[in-house]
C-alpha cells in the first residue's frame, strides 16, 4: 500500500473537518431537538430485537443546529445514528440506545463523556467523534467497538485507553491531537493506530502491540525509531514521513520488525537526502517490498545483500586489537 493509498482509505470520516471560527453574524442558531425533527430523520424500516415489530432503525440529524438531544433517549430501536455538524456538547442521553451499532458525531462540542454512555451500548461497533473538544478520555469503554475515530481533538495522553474497557478495538485513529508520546496505548488486539499530525518525540509502550499491523506517524517530530519492539510480529506498513529522523543511526530498532514489515516510507526526513539511502534503509530491513512510493526492486535487494555479506567478512579480519 503506497503512501498516497494508504492516507486515502484512514477513515470513513471527511479527513480534514474541523469547527470553525465563525464571525458573529454567521453563527449558526442553535435548536434543541424535537421530535418532529426526529420524525424527518428516520428511515430503514427493520424488525425489532424481539422480531414482533418494526421500527425505524437509522436516524440523520446531521447539520440540523443541535444543541440539546434530549428527546433522543426514547428512540431505543435506533442502530445507525448521524449526530454530526452540531453544536452537541452531552452525549450521555445515547446511553438508552442499547441496540446503537454506528455512531457519528463529528464537528460537534464534546469536551468529555459525561455518564460514560459509550460504555453501556454493548454492540456498538464504530464510533467517530472526529473535531470536538476533547483533551482527555478518562476511562474511555466501548466493549463491542471496533474503530474509533478521535482525530481532530486536543487530547493530550492516552492513559484511558486500557484493553479491560476496549478489548475488540482493532482501528484507533488519533491524528491531529496533541500528543508528545505514544505511552499508555495497552491494547495488544489493535490492528491499525493513526497519530499522524501530533508532535510525537518518542516511541513508548509499543511492546503490548503485538497484533499491530499498520501504524502511521506521519508529520510528527521524531528523531529516531527507538522504541519499535520486537513484540510487535505482525507489523508491515510503517510511516514515518516528515518526522526528523537524520541518520542511518536513527533506524536500528527498524531491525527488530524486519522480518515483518513490508512497506514504510521515510520521505520528508533529512535522512532521505544522504547517499545511498535506500540501500542503507534495505541492509537493516532486507524485506521490505516497497520504500516511500517505489517498489523495492530486485537489484536492490541483491545489492544490499552483498553490502552485508561485504561488511561481514570485513569484521572478520580487522586486527584483533580493533576488535
């Protein structure tokens, strides 16, 4: 999967959303929700959970001015929901929806989960609440939830994301936060973690990562690759574009994931620009299939090859003195 492909499928979420600063005469009115409303926004005739009855099970109340969705509570058959480009600040009334199993809040004014609802909606399975005003997660619990969108928030750690209270999550995208590090993230079943666009120093806590498949670091200031685990067996995209990694040095725990890892892109790092990079990138990883955009070809392969064979054989007759 090539760089360009890979930031084409992050999410089912319009990438880029964000709440905007809106001068005072443009300010959208603010409406609480009424049943009427409701009523407009229903559709997909389905048989209940007790297979006597039908209801409507996906309600849009996206763009509508919401600030209050109160009325909500009493909607129990709902299974989709849109809640989106709002002005939504308490999701605790969700917590009625038991049978919810997609749920979209995006642009709204969430600062923190007031009741915990997310925890009680038991088949809940995607859940986007992408561009809100979240900088915490405190304890945060889905224990059917598969993907969870959280990009475009201010959240500043991940201490709340504990595989007691996650334990199906396999998607987690947190691009565009505020973290520093990648510490506190305990959940070994994820498969695919997105912290693009954070200012992420160091690697930390990936060793309980062991199903990880995909992580993206796109645009964040790392120095080095310190950090990857060789826990993490199943890992084979890894990007690290425009972070501030210089040197050959700053890739030698890239050796500990080698034998899985099978795509990673390094452009927009000063490392790109130094000779023989990509051969230097292949002696530490010799099973990549591609680097950056490009396929890695087989004449690279053989020729990084040889340049370890070169280097072993070199090692073994320096003077025992400089050994």
């Amino acid at each position: 999967m090539s760089d360009v492909e890979e930031d084409a499928v992050l999410s089912d979420v319009d990438g880029g959303e964000e709440i905007e600063e809106l001068a005072e005469e443009d300010k959208v009115q603010a409406f609480p929700l009424t049943q009427e409303t409701i009523r407009q926004g229903l559709s997909l005739l389905c048989r209940t959970a007790n297979r006597i009855a039908h209801a409507f099970v996906k309600l849009d109340l996206k763009d509508k001015g919401l600030n209050d969705i109160t009325v909500i509570s009493s909607y129990i058959h709902v299974r989709f929901l849109d809640v989106s480009n709002n002005l939504i600040t308490d999701l605790s009334h969700l917590a009625s929806l038991t049978h919810l199993l997609w749920l979209k809040a995006d642009n709204n004014a969430v600062s923190c989960f007031k009741g915990q609802p997310f925890s009680q909606l038991k088949y809940l399975q995607w859940l986007s609440i992408a561009a809100n005003k979240l900088k915490a997660l405190d304890d945060f619990a889905g224990p059917a939830l598969e993907s969870l969108n959280l990009t475009g928030n201010s959240i500043q750690d991940m201490a709340g994301l504990q595989s007691a209270c996650l334990e199906n999550l396999v998607t987690l995208e947190l691009r565009g936060n505020h973290l520093n590090t990648t510490v506190g993230i305990n959940l070994p079943n994820l498969k695919r973690l997105y912290l693009a666009q954070n200012a992420i120093k160091h690697l930390e806590g990936l060793e309980k990562l062991e199903r990880l498949t995909i992580l993206h670091l796109r645009e964040n200031q790392l120095e080095s690759l310190d950090g990857l685990s060789q826990n993490m067996k199943c890992l084979q995209y890894l990007n690290v574009r425009g972070n501030l990694i210089a040197d050959e040095n700053a890739l030698q725990c890239l050796g500990l994931v080698s034998k899985t890892l099978r795509a990673l892109v390094l452009s927009e790092n000063q490392l790109v620009d130094s000779p023989d990079y990509r051969l230097t990138v292949l002696m530490v990883s010799p099973q990549l299939q591609q680097l950056d955009k490009d396929p890695v070809s087989s004449e690279e392969r053989d020729e990084a090859q040889q340049r370890i064979r070169e280097l072993k054989e070199e090692e073994m007759h320096e003077p025992e003195e400089w050994q």
